[in-house]
C-alpha cells in the first residue's frame, strides 16, 4: 500500500502545482516586492516616504487626495492598497467632495483600482469596466490592469453610501483587493481609516 500511497501524493502535488502556476507567479511577485513605498515612492509627498502619506484634503475647496499603492506591502499576497485589504480599512469622504486620486502599482502583476458598490466588489469575479461615479476608474480596468504606472484620475461622489475601491483585475476584488469608500452626509473632514483606528474616526 504504501508505494502507491506515495505515488498518489506527488501526483496530487504535481497537479496541484501546474494549476496554480499563476497564483504561484503571483505570490513570488508579490515576495519580490520591494519594502513598503519602494517603487512607488515618487507618487507619495517628498520627504514621506517611510511615513507615507495616503491622504492630503482642502477643507475649504472640498477636495480629498488619496494616494493608493497597489501592492504596498505583502499581506493578502500583494492583494492590497496601502497595505489594506478585504474591505478592512479605506477612506471616507464627506459627500459632494471632489476626490484625486494617485494610483501606482507596485508590483509586475496587474493590478487596477475603479469604484464600484461593496457588495459587488465583495462578490463578483469580473467588475466590468464601468465604475460607479463618473470617471472613478484607472484605464480599462478589467483587461489591462497597470503595471509599474502611475494613473491619476478624479470624480465627485454625488450620492452616499458603502462603495468599495477596488481592483478590477478579474477574481483580484472578490479574493480581498478591495477597501472601503464610505461615502457620508455630515462629514466635516475626509479621513484615510484603519482597521485598529476605525473607533477612533467614528465620530
Ligand atoms: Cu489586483
């Protein structure tokens, strides 16, 4: 028994591997990622580097500049922004704001960011190329991804509500490429939230 036993097991493992050469190349790209802000320093602030500065606001002009990095760091193997992923953390913006938005992957694996609602960033497996507000996505979000490219772009959110900024390269929003976008009446100021901060900004 025990031969066969073995030669079921390597089987197995050599299945396993051949069909996950593409989360295998993932992954390794992922560990080969340069140490948090690396590559993708020139779009944050001089000077911010290892404190990176993921949002700067004009109260008065009611403008939000979030600068999101794809691939920051390695949790959820690359599958973040800023570090954040699954929804844990994000940005929320006062409503009627206007939003810029700096995008830079940092990583050779295709990676883009479009708004979408957070329910549907949660479950489905290709976005679509269409965002949800006007504008709020980098190029063809869904085919090409960006790689090593730094995309600017810019929308008004004129409607509140749980929406998601999310990775619109198929199966990458639905695995946890995705944070939050709270979109909020009343809100004084537009705030970049972590998960272990999120008591903090509830006011
Ligand atoms: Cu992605």
């Amino acid at each position: 028994m025990k031969p066969l036993l073995i030669s079921t097991f390597v089987l197995a493992t050599l299945g396993q591997m051949s069909g996950q050469d593409q989360s295998a190349e993932a992954q390794k790209s992922a560990e080969a990622a340069p140490a948090a802000g690396g590559r993708c320093c020139t779009v944050l602030p001089i000077g911010e580097i290892k404190n990176p500065v993921f949002l700067k606001q004009d109260i008065d002009k009611k403008e939000a500049e979030l600068f999101i990095i794809a691939t920051f760091d390695k949790s959820n193997y690359g599958m973040n922004f800023n570090g954040l992923s699954k929804g844990e953390g994000g940005y929320e913006i006062p409503l009627g704001w206007k939003v810029k938005v700096t995008f830079c992957n940092n990583s050779d694996v295709p990676h883009s960011l479009m708004v979408v609602e957070a329910d549907v960033a949660e479950r489905k497996i290709n976005l679509g190329d269409e965002p949800y507000f006007d504008g709020a996505t980098t190029p063809k979000p869904n085919t090409i991804g960006t790689t090593n490219k730094i995309e600017k772009f810019e929308f008004i959110p004129d409607e509140v509500g749980d929406f998601s900024l999310a990775c619109g390269f198929p199966t990458h929003s639905a695995n946890g490429h995705r944070i939050f976008l709270k979109i909020k009446e009343g809100l004084k100021a537009a705030a970049f939230v972590k998960p272990d901060e999120k008591k903090e900004e509830a006011n």
